[in-house]
C-alpha cells in the first residue's frame, strides 16, 4: 500500500492536543539550533541532525534531501540552487549548484509558445552535486548520516499536512498528460488526497538508497544517470551522460553589501539575488526611511523606484558569469548615490524612459529553508525546479521530478515586448551555460555574528521578499514574525506595475500610489522561512511565513 489514512480523527484530537502543548510559541527562543522549512517533516530531519551533533550545513543537507520526499514541488534532486554559508568564525562562502543548460542546446532552441514541460527544457541538476560540495567543505557527520533520513521519509512515508495534500491533488488534476508523475503521485485508489495520509515512494527511496550508499556519482555517473539519460532519450531531451559526468557545483564568493551597519551577504551570479538586493538596499540608504511609515506613499515609492532600477540592470547585465562579463559597478555605493537621486520624491519614473526591454514572466515553485546551530553557525539554503513540481517528468522508475529551469533563460534572442518576453544577450543559451536565477538565500550579520537568515519562493518577485524582509527588520525593527508576515510590495521595472499585499486598511495609501503616477495592483509573493538572533539574549527566533504551511524546529 503506498498510504494509509494514519490518523483517525480520535488520535488527530490527541495529536492536536499535544501539539498545542508542545509547539513552540511563534516568538520561543532556541539556545541549539533551528530549521525553518515549508516542510514539517523536512525541518525535523534538520532538527533531529543538529540534536546528533551535527553543524548547520549537516542539518541542511539532511534537509535539502527530505524535502527532496515531502515536498515534491520545489524540494528535489532533480533541480538546482544557491546555499550561503556563515561559518561560526570566518568569512561566509556560497555553494552554487545551479542548473547547466546541456551541451546540444542552442541559443535558438525554443520557439515562441514552446510548451515549458519536455525533456527540452530539462537543465542538468545540480543539487546532488552542490550538497556533495557543501558536505566536502563543511560536513561533520557521515554523507549516509545525513541522506538516511530522507531514504526512511521515501520508504515508510510521511504525512501529508493541508497544503501539501492540496498542491498534490492540484498538480495531478493539471498533470494527466505524465504518466509516470501520475503513477508516482496519485494516491492509489485515485482518489483525492487528504491531510494526515501518508505518501510513500519505494522507487525515491531506492534512488536516494542509492546516493547514501554510492555518494553524488551514483547520479552522475552510476545507475541514476543511466535512468536520467534513459528518460532523455524516450522522451526527445538533450542530456546526456557525458553532461552529467561534466557538472560541476561552484564555490562561489558571495554579494557583500552594508546596510545601515549590517553586513548583507547574498548569492552572486548566475543568480540576481545578491547583486539586485545589495543595490536595492545601497540606493533606499540614501533616505531616512523610518522618517516615514512602513505602509506610507513615501516608503513604497521609494521602494518601488529602487527596485525599478535594479531589475532595469538585471535585464541589462546579469548571467553566467562564465560567460558573460558583469560589471562591477552595480553594488558600489556611489552607483546607488546616483540611482537615488534620479528617483522623483513625488512621481513614479517610467519605466519607459529607461529602455523597452521587458522582463518574461517566471513559474511558481521553488522552497527556502533556514539553519542555524548553537554555534550560530548559519545556512541559507534556496533551491527549485523552476515551476511547481518543474517539468513534471519524473524519471522512470527513479521516482524524482526533474526541472524546466532552461525557461530561465531568454528563449528568443533580440525578442523584446512589453508582453514580457526578454531578449538581452547576458542570459541566452549556450551549452554548459548556467541559466540565470532571482534565488536570494540572504544572511545579515554585524561584527561577524548572524543576525538574520532569510529567503524566499516567487521567481523574480525573491529579491524584493528578501528586500522587504530586510527593510522591517532593519528599518522598521519589527520582531521576526512581524517581519514575514507584513504585506510585501514588488516591482520588477516590465511589466511596470506595482504589486502590493496590501489589503483594505492601505486604501488611502494605495490611492496615493496611483496619484503619483504608479499602478498599482494586488498580488501574494513567496514564503520566506527566516530565522533572527535576538543580540540581547544570543537566543535564535525562527518565524514560518503563514503564506504557505511551514515549521520552526528548534530546541
Ligand atoms: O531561479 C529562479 O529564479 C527561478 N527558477 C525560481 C522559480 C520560482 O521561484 C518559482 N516560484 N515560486
């Protein structure tokens, strides 16, 4: 049987009984360890390593691979991401395991309308490979220590919460075409899944088996490569064996940026995050935002204007940096002297008169989590498919999903409207190329000490999750909860609207928006799971973002 309705509801009564007793309040303070993840069972396996001695990239990886089991739309093997390391003492590092485009693709390889869920449009994955690489450079326990658990998660199954049972039943209803994703995902019986049945996925665990065992080349050079180049071939995709044995995840110096006295430290390319984010933050430090209330005309515009730039840059400069050259100018503070004072106080600039190259539009899937030990040790780890459960093809009999993430690059080169599509030579494909990313896995620190971890879901809406949070923490002193929770803004230059949270109680605010030139309109962005170190106490303080479900583990 691949599940069981596990709780009935007299037990559900007792369990929620206790639940009440024992969950941590939102503000407890941990003096060990915390994990702050989408994924219940996801956070414990963290937890549960840091309780076993492990640090807090063991807790990460252990994870990274559970998620990769209990939350299948975005936790993966099959995908890529960015983790920003903050070692107790010494300079933090990134480990950089994004997605390549294979080496048969070509810049014009995808047509206008091109369906986003082929083996085309499959990046080799990364992750295995970037855990691998973390695990080298900072693991304490075992490899198998910390693969185990999402083996056993695989094997006997988890519980489905709410939201995961509902995300299931959504991406089968819209996924009818994948065989091999309904035989892995649906319940048995075919019917819909509920909260409290338990998924199990025998091949997944075979699979994961497998890398316990072997280590990262069972995937890229052992039998989980044969399926991977196996499932290529059926289905017409690129990869073939000789890319997987070629990736290779990077170690990476991370963005570095000052706001308002707190070190920023953030993704380099190929990702965005870091270098938009930093910029975002050097141009709002050129005014007093706390002068103003957080919700206020004046905070958002100003808000909106930083961001209008920064992605106007990001579209302009931003890729691989292998293969393309990134200046270097984007994160200085003279740079953001000269950004703000081209922001209007009173009128929101167009974002025509910059240049008409909009940006195309992203999917709606990827998972933060948070780690610190009692070290203060800190990790902040974000990673994806690309869409919600990625391409939707899951490599036979191998029981995992793999990515679409090759929709991050600009499919049609010179193409630019203000539809949304993007066309600027930084981010084309090139074999080996990796695609460029928003993830923004963010650590703030002073004097060498982790103050905040954060991060976030939402394709290019991550870095200004992340530059929100940054703002009501820093700016608007807002405890962590408050912090994650408080409506969020996003503008991303084209389409040139803003997005806003917001509800009934800014409609003057809104109004005020509109007066001065803005549009503006509602729209819900990613959770940021986010952990904060109190500096009074030295206690940490994780917060789950209610946007989605989400636990803090902590003892
Ligand atoms: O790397 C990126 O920026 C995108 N592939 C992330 C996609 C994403 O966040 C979708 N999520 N909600």
């Amino acid at each position: 049987m691949q599940f069981t309705r596990a709780v009935r509801p007299i037990s559900l009564l007792i369990l929620v009984a206790a639940t009440v007793v024992v969950a941590p309040a939102a503000a407890q303070e941990h003096r060990n360890g915390v994990v702050v993840a989408v994924s219940a069972p996801g956070a414990e396996a963290g937890l549960a390593i840091l309780k076993q001695g492990g640090n807090a990239v063991d807790a990460a990886i252990t994870t990274a691979f559970a998620m990769a089991v209990t939350h299948p739309a975005a936790g993966n093997i099959g995908g890529g991401g960015f983790m920003v390391v903050h070692p107790a003492k010494g300079e933090p590092v990134v480990i950089e395991y994004r997605e390549t485009a294979p080496a048969a693709a070509t810049k014009t390889m995808f047509k206008k309308g091109e369906s986003p869920y082929t083996h085309r449009v499959v990046g080799v994955p990364g992750t295995v490979r970037g855990m691998a690489l973390a695990h080298q450079k900072f693991g304490k326990l075992p490899w198998k220590t910390l693969v185990l658990p999402a083996v056993e998660l695989a094997e006997k199954g988890y519980l489905l919460d709410k939201h995961h049972a509902n995300s299931l039943n959504n991406i089968l209803a819209a996924s009818k075409a994948f065989p091999e994703f309904q035989r892995v995902f649906a319940r048995p019986d075919k019917t819909a899944w509920k909260p409290g049945d338990r998924h199990v996925q025998p091949d997944l665990a075979n699979t994961l088996r497998l890398i316990a065992d072997k280590g990262p080349d069972a995937f890229y050079t052992g039998a989980i490569a044969d399926q991977i180049v196996a499932e290529m071939k059926a289905g017409g995709g690129l990869i073939t064996k000789d890319d997987l044995a070629g990736y290779k995840a990077m170690e990476r110096q991370p963005i570095r940026g000052m706001y308002r006295g707190y070190d920023v430290i953030g993704p380099p390319p190929p990702s965005s995050g870091g270098t938009c984010l930093v910029q975002m933050l050097n141009t709002l430090e050129n005014f007093d935002l706390k002068k103003y209330d957080r919700y206020s005309p004046q905070t958002l515009h100003l808000m909106t204007e930083a961001m209008r730039r920064a992605y106007y840059d990001r579209a302009r400069y931003l890729g691989d940096p292998g293969f393309t050259k990134i200046p270097t100018h984007l994160t200085t503070k003279e740079y953001a002297r000269d950004l703000a004072k081209s922001i209007d106080l009173s009128k929101a600039t167009r974002s025509d008169a910059f240049k008409d190259i909009p940006l195309a539009p992203e999917g709606d899937s990827t998972t933060h989590f948070s780690v610190i030990d009692k070290d203060g040790f800190a990790v902040s780890n974000t990673y994806t498919l690309e869409h919600g459960y990625g391409s939707r093809i899951v490599v036979k009999g191998a029981g995992f999903l793999l990515n679409n993430e090759m929709t991050d690059f600009n499919w049609r080169p010179g193409v630019t409207n203000r539809a949304g599509a993007i066309g600027t030579e930084p981010n084309t494909i090139a074999p080996g190329k990796r695609m460029l990313s928003s993830q923004t896995p963010t650590i703030l620190a002073k004097n060498g000490k982790v103050v905040l971890v954060t991060g976030s879901p939402g394709g290019r809406t991550i870095i200004n999750t992340v530059l929100n949070v940054v703002v009501n923490v820093v700016d608007y002193e807002m405890p962590i909860q408050q912090a994650v929770d408080a409506p969020r803004m996003h503008h991303q230059w084209f389409p040139d609207e803003l997005k806003f949270e917001g509800t009934k109680q800014h409609a003057q605010t809104v109004a005020q928006l509109k007066a001065m030139g803005h549009s503006v309109s509602f729209s819900r962005q990613g959770d940021a799971h986010s952990i904060w170190v109190n500096p009074k106490t030295g206690g940490f303080i994780g917060a789950a973002d209610k946007r989605l479900s989400g636990k803090v583990a902590g003892y």
